[in-house]
C-alpha cells in the first residue's frame, strides 16, 4: 500500500487529548464543542489569537439553527473557560473572542471566571446610537470600506 493513501490533505483542527479529557470540555452541550471546533477552524496562523464565528456560518456549518442556541454555546465556552470575548458584535459586526487556556483550572479555586460580552441587539440600536463609541463602532461594521469623517457621517 503506497503511503500517498495515508496521507492527510487540506487543514485540520488540532484537539489536544487533555482538553478532550476535561470536565470543562466534557461538561459543555454537544452544540458548543462543535462549535468550538469552528472557532478553532477560524485560526490562520500560530501567531493569531483572536477567533470569530457568526451565527450565520454555525448555521451554514450546522452546528445550530437557532441564535438563542448559538448564544448559548458561546456563553458555555466562555463560561468553562475555552473563549474569553473581546469584542461582544452584534450589528452587523461578530463577536471577537481569544482562545483561552483558562479550562486547565476549571472546578479549581483557582479558576477565574470571565464574564461573557453581550454584543448590540437590534433592539437597543436607538441607545447604541446616542453613544458615540458604539455609534461609530455600528457604522465601522455597517460601512466598513466608507470612512467615516464629519461629512459621511451626516449623509448616513
């Protein structure tokens, strides 16, 4: 047999038996370990920390067709300490999140437990709009090729 037969093509993500083997691995819902599987796909370099994942390719990718389900896994992998959120989204912008090694110390005392980042809701757009920082982070995400001086942001 010709070892071509063996050999892998294309990417792969890497699960390190240690983390399978945890309980803040094996204590997550089958929907957030797959897609934790995604967020890892979404690594392009060693170098690179910061991971996404929109709802819209969970739902291309099927590992959830619902965003309550899909907030829900994002929440348990930032809660068992796989993620911590940088950016909470929302708006036309995804949620940033950094791989985490936090999950080494899940169900110790020494475990430090990291809020999870809400992103912007269609519903509080009025209130994100009042504020200048989540106004400009909106238009950055809704206009991201614009840029966004006194002039442009009056036509908007």
């Amino acid at each position: 047999m010709s070892k071509s037969k063996n050999k892998v093509t294309g990417g792969f993500v890497m699960m390190p038996h240690n983390l399978i083997e945890s309980d803040a691995y094996i204590l997550l819902s089958t929907t957030a370990k797959l897609a934790y599987m995604y967020f890892k796909r979404d690594l392009r370099s060693g170098h690179q920390t910061n991971v996404t994942l929109t709802f819209g390719q969970a739902k291309k990718y099927r590992v959830c067709q619902s965003p309550d389900t899909f907030s829900k896994a994002k929440k348990g992998l930032v809660g068992n300490g796989l993620l911590d959120p940088v950016d909470g989204g929302g708006l036309n912008a995804p949620a940033i999140f950094d791989l985490s090694y936090r999950w080494k110390k899940f169900g110790t005392d020494q475990f430090k437990a990291v809020p999870y980042k809400t992103g912007i809701g269609s519903k509080y757009f009025k209130t994100a709009m009042a504020d200048e920082a989540k106004k400009k982070k909106v238009l950055k995400a809704r206009y991201p090729k614009r840029k966004l001086g006194s002039t442009t942001e009056n036509t908007l």
